[in-house]
C-alpha cells in the first residue's frame, strides 16, 4: 500500500484498511473529524492506528515543511482520537439495519476472522479499540532533520491524546520500533 511516495508491506496475516480509502470513512468524513492512514488487526485482539508523516521533499517544487513537535503531536493525536471516534460512528450506523445486526450476531457467536467482510473489520476493530491495552498507535515519522529531541517531543505531546494503556511506537525507514512493516520509497 502507497501513502506519502512510501510503499508499505504489512505481514500477510494482518488485516489491514488504508483507512481514509474505506467507503464507511467517506460516508462520515467532512465532519470536522480525521482518521489515520492505516487500520490494521492484529492477531485475536490488537488494533494498530498508523500515521504516516513524510517530511523528505518529494520533488523541485515541493516544500516539506515539518511542524514543531507539539504542533505535530497535536495533528496526529487528534487523527488518533478522531479515528476511535469514527469506527464507533461507522458501527452504529451499520447496526441501524437489522439485518446486519443479525450477521455482526452471527458473528459474535462464531468468532474467527472474516477479512472480506466489511461488517466484521468494522465491528471487530471497535470491539478492540474498546480495550486500551490492545490499541497500538503508531507515528511513521520521516524527516530529513530528526534528532532525538523532536522525537522525544513528539512522543511526550502525542501521549496526552491516547488513552491509559495504549502503546505508542515512533518508527521510520531505518528505525521500525519492532514492527514487522517494510517501507521503502514509491518509486
């Protein structure tokens, strides 16, 4: 998947959605709300909430301007509190129709993953994003200028905007945090 001129290779056992691409985030978009650019499932229980920041210019004309770290943190944390809010609006809206309360019951009551249905990602991701502990939000920072402070900074102003118990992972190119992502350059 490409966002930000980055081509991303998630693991093939992650169920993941560039998020803001869905048809359910475009039917409630233009509220004044924002999601992140990746919703991922994770093994039984995880939810991984990716924002992609990619400050190297990306042609002669392009100016990648980086915000100061608490601007940032501000920008990406209200993506990461906006999203949880969203998948929550997209799951009421869906249950607003009986038949597909019968199929998320159904579902319930069988539980395995269904990655081609559109009803249980969106389900399953608002039962996860319910527990804190199982929500790993995730910043994909690339910059030119980095330094251990901006990041620091960074990290320090976006854990005012996450919940108790969730994980947060700075990561970029050379430096994944841990993730089992590859990420190089779109061509």
């Amino acid at each position: 998947m490409t966002e930000s001129d980055l081509n991303f290779t998630f693991p093939p056992d992650w169920i993941v959605r560039k998020f803001d691409a869905t048809g359910a985030y475009r039917s409630v978009s233009g509220h004044g709300l924002k999601g992140v650019d990746f919703l991922c499932l994770v093994g039984a229980d995880e939810v991984y909430l990716i924002e992609v920041k990619n400050f190297y210019r990306r042609g002669k004309r392009q100016l990648a301007v980086r915000r100061d770290p608490q601007a940032l943190a501000d920008h990406v944390g209200r993506k990461f509190a906006d999203t949880r809010r969203l998948v929550a609006i997209v799951l009421r809206a869906m249950q607003r129709r009986w038949h597909v309360r019968m199929l998320l019951f159904y579902y319930s009551l069988h539980r395995r993953p269904r990655p081609g249905s559109h009803y249980w990602f969106w389900a399953e991701a608002a039962r996860r994003l319910a527990v804190p502990d199982h929500v790993h939000c995730v910043l994909w920072l690339e910059t030119p200028e980095g330094g251990e402070h901006y990041e620091t900074a960074t990290a320090n102003g976006l854990r005012q905007w996450l919940q108790e118990g969730n994980r947060l992972t700075i990561a970029e190119r050379g430096r994944t945090g841990g993730l089992p992502i590859r990420v190089r350059a779109a061509t």
